[in-house]
C-alpha cells in the first residue's frame, strides 16, 4: 500500500510531502517551497534521484519546473506584441534571465490519493501579481502519480489574466549513474542548436548522428530538437525512458560538477526562445496548456 506523508522540517524551514510503498521499496519526495520539485525518487531498489550536498540548489535548479521560459533569455530582454520586457537577471556572471519564475514558490497541497498499486499529489500555485518582466497572472498545477514502475508529472497553466502572454515550459531533473562514464542518453534528433560563449541559441547544426551522446568524461550543456518524443537513458545498473505528451520536443543535456549526476531535460523551448521564437508558445485569457512527461524504468 502506498502512503503519502506531508510534514514540515523545522530545521530546514522545508515543507515537504513523501510518498512511499515499503513493499516495493518506492519511495519520493517532493518539496513544495521550492518549485514543488521532486528532490527524491527510488523505484524498486534503484535511487533514480537525489540531492547534490555538494551543489546548492540555488546553482543546480535540481528537478524545478521552468516556466514561462525553460533555459535563458539573453539580458533578460524580449519583444512581445511590440512592447519591450526585462526579467530580473539571476544568471548574472553571464547576463542572462534563467530558468523562470516558479522555482522557488511555495506550492500548496490540494489533493492527495493513496492506493494499493499507486499515489498522486496535487499541488498549485497561483501568481495573482504582475511581477517583473511578466506582467500577467496565472496558475500552475502539478500532479506526480507513482507506481512501482513510473512516475508521471503533468502540468497544467491557466491563463487568468486578460492579456495574452508567451511561454515556454521544462523540467531540470537529474538522475544519478554509478557509472556515469558508461552511461548513454539514446533520442531521435538530427538538430542540434549551436550555442555562443553565453548559451544563447545562435543556429542549428544538422548531423544524422546526434541520436546517441555516450556522457564518458564529456562536458555537456547541450540542446537537440527531437524527432520524436522519447529519450532514454542507460546505465550499467538500470535503464529509463523519458517521454513527453507535447510533439514539439526539446532535449537539454547538462553535466553538473558531479560525477555520478546529468540533468536530462525535456523542455517545450530552447534558449533565448522569447526571442528567437523557437518552440515558443503563446496562451489566451482563460485558456489552459496541459502536458505530461512519463518516466518509466525498463528493467525494474
């Protein structure tokens, strides 16, 4: 049987929700005033992931929701119906607008559900403030479902305000490898995007072989354009399979100053996408956005 446990640490001032199945050694950890992010996933006895002690969360964005924009705005500067915009700059050794605006919210709880073969949480957040370089109101909504194979997250963005605005929307989980020399993340793509000093989107290169990427002892912060919507990933002690509902994919690939971690990233944009337009996507007054990633371990 699945439980599902919401508690508050006061050491940390972290306001937690933990699913579990002793069983099935399952078990995750959601932490909600910090972008209601998956901090912790094990499946059947393999630790799929965890934190990163020795990078802050306010570096790694380990497992945060991005949105309105996933990756970075250059200047935080962009054009929007011919008016002109500035985010806030919190990549700032570079310049450059990252990773959004909810990362950090605090997410309230409004619906949990425990069963014998599965659980799922429902969490929100309501921005009812114009805010810096997003002058427009809006809710998102997370649900995480668990079994003893998957996890699924879907994300639902309402528009409440009375002007349309753009968006592109991602997720930054990284996942652990005994072995990350001898892991590979396998996808179908033959675009690449050519990224400048800054990480800003500058052009697409195309080669019929950018569908395999052995991590070995490479140094990536890269970005292909999917052909379709599943990645997998594989290791020496499990493999997963990453997929999205959205057609129109992304896939960013990051190794962090971590031996054993890669951020493997489904977005619905790339960077600078405010502004190149690549993947953006726009939502009315009173319109919504669903998507839902899928992540299934093969060899549970």
């Amino acid at each position: 049987m699945f439980k599902i446990k919401q508690y508050r640490c006061e050491k940390t001032n972290q306001n937690d929700i933990e699913i579990s199945n002793s069983e099935s050694n399952t078990f995750a950890k959601i932490q909600l005033n910090q972008g209601a992010r998956l901090k912790e996933l094990v499946i059947g006895d393999y630790h799929l992931i965890h934190e990163m002690k020795d990078l802050a969360y306010t570096k790694s964005y380990a497992s945060s929701i991005l949105f309105p924009f996933a990756n970075r705005i250059k200047d935080g500067r962009y054009e929007f119906e011919n008016k002109n915009y500035q985010f806030h700059i919190n990549e700032k050794e570079l310049n450059n607008a990252l990773h959004g605006l909810v990362y950090n919210k605090e997410f309230k709880v409004l619906q949990t559900d425990a069963k014998e073969d599965s659980a799922s949480v429902i969490l929100c957040y309501n921005e009812a403030q114009e805010v810096v370089g997003f002058p427009y109101t809006y809710t998102i909504q997370l649900k995480y479902t668990i079994t003893h194979k998957t996890l699924n997250l879907s994300v639902e963005i309402n528009n409440t305000d009375s002007k349309t605005f753009p968006f592109t929307l991602g997720w930054h989980p990284y996942f652990f490898s005994n072995d990350r020399f001898n892991s590979s993340v396998i996808f179908d793509s033959n675009k690449k995007l050519i990224l400048n000093d800054r990480y800003i989107t500058e052009g697409v290169e195309v080669d019929e072989n950018f569908g395999l990427v052995e991590v070995k002892n490479q140094s990536l912060d890269d970005c292909y354009i999917l052909k379709t919507n599943s990645i997998t990933f594989k290791t020496p002690k499990y493999m997963l399979t990453i997929n999205s509902s959205e057609k129109e994919s992304f896939l960013q690939l990051y190794t962090p100053p971590h031996p054993n971690m890669i951020a493997i990233e489904p977005t619905t944009g790339v960077s600078d996408s405010f502004n190149n337009r690549i993947g953006l996507k726009t939502l009315k007054p009173n319109e919504t956005y669903d998507i839902e990633w899928f992540l299934t371990l093969e060899n549970n």
